[in-house]
C-alpha cells in the first residue's frame, strides 16, 4: 500500500531518542523541549515559543491565554479541522463560523469585513453581537492546507475591532507570507506536530508570538500555574507539556524541515502538472501572497464523480487516499453553532480527493499514483 501521509524518520530521531534514555530525560522537563521550543521559534521568525501536547492543547492554550471564556464568539472559517472548533469549545466559548476565499480556502475576508460591520457592535471596547449579545472574543484564521490567508487584512479587521488574532496553523510550519516568516502574524500562532503533519513530535504542539508577558503566561498555564516547589498553584492551569522524547524527535526533524518542505512542493507540482488537462479536474489554490507548506496534495473533482468511490478505486490499486475535512457546520456537534452563508465551501469541499504525499514517496510510486487515477478518471 502506497500511505497518505506518513511520518519520515530519516535524520537523527533514534539517537537523540536514545539519548533521552541514557539521560534518564524521558518526561516532561528536558534539554530537547528547551531546544525544540529555540529552534522552532528561530524557524518560523518568532521571540518565543510554548511546547505543548498537541495541536489542539496549543489552541486551547492560546485561546485561554486571550481571554476568550464561557459564550464568547470565536470567528472561525467552518473549512477546517474539527480540532480548532473543538479548542474554541473547550474554553466555553463557541465558533462562529465563516466561509472561504475561493483563491485560498482560508478564511473570506469580505465576509467576515461585512459579518463585524452589520452583525456586530462596539459597546465599551467590546465588540457584541447584536442578535445574540455574545462577546466576539477573537478571530482564529486557518493556515488551511499550510497556507496564510490574507493576514494584512485580516490584521487590519482585528486593529479596527481590538480583536486578538490566533492563527491555527497546525499544518503550515515552513509556509511564508509575502516572502517571509509567518510566526508574527498572529498574536499566537500554533502549529501540529502529529504524525501526518510536516514534521512529527510523535504527538504534539507549539505556540509562538512575540508578546512575553502572553507567553510567559501560556507557558505557566502550560505547566500548572506553578509558582514554587512547594505545591503552590496560582491558577487552574493545564498539564500540556511536551515531553523530552517528543522534542527529541521534533528535534531531529526540524533539522529535516527544509528538505521536507521541497519534496511536499515538488509532490504537489507535479500532481498539479499531471491533471492540469484534465476538465472538470482542479487543484488545490495557490494564492499569489503565500508560499504554501503543500501540507497534503491532491486534486478537486467534478461532481460527475464519486470521491469515496474514486477511493475504493486507488485502494484496489495499493494506493491509500482519501476525501478531506468536512466542513464544521455539518458536524454534528456544530450543528447549531451562528454561522454566516457557506456558498464557496460547499461547492468544492466534497469533491477534495487527497493523494499520497509522504516526503518518503518515491518518484516512481508518485508516477504510479497518477497513472492510475488518469485510468479512472478517463473512464469514469
Ligand atoms: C492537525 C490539525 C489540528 C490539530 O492538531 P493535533 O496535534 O492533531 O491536535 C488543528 N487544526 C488543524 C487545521 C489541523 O490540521
């Protein structure tokens, strides 16, 4: 079977993991979370960064950090994993959810620009909306894909409106923004390192920022708000530690980052390359301010054709792919939550198809992969 996305352990996870035995640094404090936190911060351009235990405990952690509490609004685009509205739900808030730009399937600027003009007003520096009188709390864009939405105009929605930005980015490490780093976009920005993200930690997170005084606050909420030795705690806090093997192997992987980052390119050039042809086949959007992490690759389908059946056809060939994120307001537990129209989401989202795009794939099993899909998609 030709895998999805999985993990590439090729550079010097096992003796760095080894080396955390012979330390006796297996838990939750150790050299390799304090490494991995510097040299991830270093990477994508950021003063500081929080390790965490997962992508999801990294957005709960920021969203807490900023304030948003029990019935806060948080905008989110509804295109996206379920994790980030989950992290919103586990600070008692609730997503209000938005559609996507068609050129990037991030968040709509335009909508969200009319969403905060006509649904919302300022009352004492607070933005409430008007029909629920929920706060609006924050705006967390997604990096879909790994790629950076509009952040010059989203920042200037959150300026205009005093709203803090918290960027879920859990697949966009080593994605740029107008040529540059992205750790600085956001107050918060935080990335994944589970097992079929750009680099793996086994399971785990980080937030970045710049502001020290919110980052120092994350990483005492991170650790159980405690103040001393002595079992003094000054808040509730989390226990959302990365452990020493964890950053032992992010670590490792790190140093892998660029490499990685050209072979998810060149995985997605070249499906991109290969259906270009093809009518009623599209790629996924490549917007002109971004250069995208190319997180998963795959191909867009007409509705003449059946993705979970087109699936089922590439499995009987060896060849693992999937359908994508179903969008968060036909998720059952969002089936109530404040949403705005979804017309762009709903009419590409069903027909994602995500192909293999481990950066362990090979060119000839790449080659495989499209030969075989060009099969079915030229007899379906
Ligand atoms: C993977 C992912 C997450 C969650 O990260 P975990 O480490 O799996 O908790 C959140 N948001 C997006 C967009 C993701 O792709």
């Amino acid at each position: 079977m030709i895998p999805l996305a999985i993990p590439n352990l090729a550079g010097r996870e096992a003796q760095y993991l080894q080396e955390c035995v012979t330390t006796n640094f297996v838990s939750s404090v150790g050299p390799f979370v304090d490494r991995f936190e510097k040299e991830l911060a270093e990477k994508v351009g950021a003063k500081f960064a929080v390790s965490t235990s997962s992508g999801t405990t990294a957005l709960h952690l920021a969203l807490t950090v900023l304030g948003v509490g029990h019935n806060d609004l948080v905008i989110l685009p509804s295109f996206t994993f379920i994790a980030s509205a989950n992290a919103i739900s586990h600070c008692g808030a609730k997503p209000w959810l938005f559609d996507v730009d068609p050129n990037s399937w991030t968040i709509s600027v335009a909508q969200l620009e009319q969403a905060l003009a006509e649904k919302t007003r300022v009352e004492s520096g607070r933005v409430i909306h008007k029909m629920t009188g929920q706060r609006v709390a924050a705006i967390m864009p997604v990096y879909t894909l790994g790629t950076v939405p509009d952040m010059d105009a989203i920042r200037k929605l959150a300026n205009k409106y005093k709203l803090p930005v918290i960027a879920d980015a859990a697949a966009a490490l080593g994605a740029t923004y107008h040529h540059d780093h992205i750790g600085g976009l956001a107050e918060m920005t935080a990335f994944s390192f589970n097992g079929n993200k750009i680099i793996t930690s086994g399971g785990g997170g980080m937030i970045v920022g710049n502001d020290e005084t919110l980052m120092k606050k994350a990483k005492h909420l991170c650790t159980t708000a405690r103040v001393s030795e002595d079992y003094l705690h000054d808040q509730i806090g989390f226990n959302y530690r990365m452990t020493n093997i964890g950053a032992a192997l992010g670590c490792a992987q790190l140093e892998l980052l660029d490499k990685f980052l050209n072979k998810k390119r060149e995985i997605a050039a070249k499906y991109r390359a290969a259906f270009a042809s093809f009518s009623d086949v599209n790629c996924f959007p490549m917007p002109s301010w971004a250069e995208s992490a190319c997180w998963f690759s795959g191909v867009v389908l007409g509705e003449k054709w059946e993705v979970k059946k087109v699936c089922e056809q590439l499995k009987t060939n060896g060849i693992a792919a999937r359908p994508f994120w179903m969008p968060i307001h036909l998720q059952p537990p969002y089936a109530r939550a404040l949403k705005e129209s979804f017309t762009v989401t709903e009419s590409f989202w069903r027909g994602i198809l995500t192909l293999p795009c481990s950066t362990s794939l090979t060119g000839q099993d790449q080659d495989f992969v499209i030969q075989k899909l060009q099969n079915i998609l030229q007899e379906g």
